[in-house]
C-alpha cells in the first residue's frame, strides 16, 4: 500500500508539471502574482486593461516605433501580463507625439485606433502626491545637475532621435531657474489646459491640474526631487480623482 501511495505522488507530482509545461509552452506564464488587472501606464489608446491584456499580441510593434524610447515590454518579474506594453514614468514619459505612431503601429486594436492626435490619449490623471518636496511650492531653484537622469537615459538608448535630442536641449534650458518644471514641460499642445503653476499659501507656486490631462506622465519625468513631487495615477479620470477635492 505505501509504494501505491508513493507511485501516485509522483504521478501527481510529475503529471501537474507536465501540465504545467504544455501550459507555458502554449503562452500562457503562471507567476508568484496573482492573475489580475495590472495598474501599468499604458501606452496611448490602451483599452480597458482588461480588453488591453485580451487584445496585446505582444508583438513590440508599439516599442520600436516610439520615438522616445519610452515604451517597454513587462518581463516575467513584473507579474501579470508578462510581454505587454508599459511605461515606467520614473524612466522616460509618453511626450505625447502629434501622430501617435504606437497606434497606428499596434496591429490588433489593443491600442484604439481612434487616439489620433494628443487630445485623444486618456492614460490617467497627474496628482501632486507630494506637496511637501514640491521646489515650485518651496521657492527653490532647479539644482545643477538636475537633469543628469534624462541625460543618462538619452546616452544609453542606441538610436537616439532628433525628438530625444530636442527634449533633452529644452530640458537643460531650465537650470539655476524657479522650478515650473512639469507645467513648462507638458507636451500637448494647449498644455495650460492640463497644468499651470498658480500662486500657493506658502509664497511659491504650485502645479494645479486641468481636465485636459491626459496622464502622460512627462510632469513625473521631469520632475527634479528624488521621488518626483507630483505623479501619475493611471486610467484614473479628471472626474473620478478630482471631483470631491474642488
């Protein structure tokens, strides 16, 4: 009896394996996460996050069109959704591209093909998450070398574009200077419909945050504090964050 027993552990053991084998090898990855919606900036145009992920064919098309480098694929580690288009705002935002090229380049619908200009894209909203660490609040000026994280990103991207080159010269222009950062370095095209810096209590001045965001997450790019001041909630709406704060 206890050999019997022993011969069907292993059966088990092996024959969940062996499952679990086909399953990978079929695309489907399990993972230490649990199988839920990812909270992932997603590219511009991405669908519910449920319909995004059923969609993805993760075939890179949006990463190698991006001017920016700014879009990534998850890797394994990063729970669920593994291969699908993301971007870390804390590396390199979305600069919002007037033709939107990760759509057009996204060959399943994951990403809408109705996002056609920078107005379209609905990624999240901006929330100046610290107020406390904010310089423009503060009165204090763009330290030196505040922008050698941009600098650093630029350097290591292999085919660095004219688009990369124009931020990084745009960006520099800001050294030594009252920090307007996030407002001065809003891509879309009527960027004061989505922040301005207005006068704060303290003396300074602060970012205040428009409908007309669109969640790209250049404000949190640029922001010069080490865990930037004002961040991106994504596929949160205007409405849903702000409207019992008005």
């Amino acid at each position: 009896m206890q050999k019997v027993q022993t011969d069907r552990r292993e059966f088990i053991k092996y024959s969940t394996l062996g499952i679990l084998g086909l399953v990978v090898s079929g695309g489907v990855v399990f993972s230490q996460f649990p199988l839920h919606s990812e909270n992932r900036l997603r590219p511009p145009g991405a669908r519910s996050e449920e319909l995004f992920l059923a969609l993805c064919i993760k075939c890179g098309q949006c990463v190698q069109v991006c001017p920016y480098h700014s879009i990534k694929l998850a890797d394994f580690d990063k729970g669920y959704g593994v291969g699908t288009p993301y971007i870390d705002a804390n590396e390199r935002a979305c600069y919002a591209c007037k033709a939107v090229p990760c759509v057009l380049a996204c060959p399943s619908g994951a990403l809408d093909h109705h996002t056609e200009k920078p107005e379209d894209i609905h990624m999240g909203i901006a929330v100046l998450e610290f107020p406390d660490t904010c310089l423009g609040i503060s009165k204090t000026n763009i330290p030196i070398g505040y922008n050698n994280k941009m600098r650093e990103f630029t350097n290591s991207v292999r085919n660095v574009t004219e688009s990369e080159i124009k931020l990084l010269e745009k960006f520099d222009s800001f050294e030594g200077k009252q920090c307007t950062l996030c407002a001065d370095m809003c891509p879309i095209p009527n960027s004061t419909s989505a922040i301005s810096m207005v006068p704060d209590a303290k003396g300074g001045k602060r970012p205040e945050i428009y409908d007309g965001c669109i969640g790209c997450g250049a404000c949190q790019d640029v922001c010069p504090t080490t865990i930037p001041s004002i961040v991106i909630k994504p596929r949160v709406t205007y409405e849903q964050y702000y409207a019992n704060k008005n």
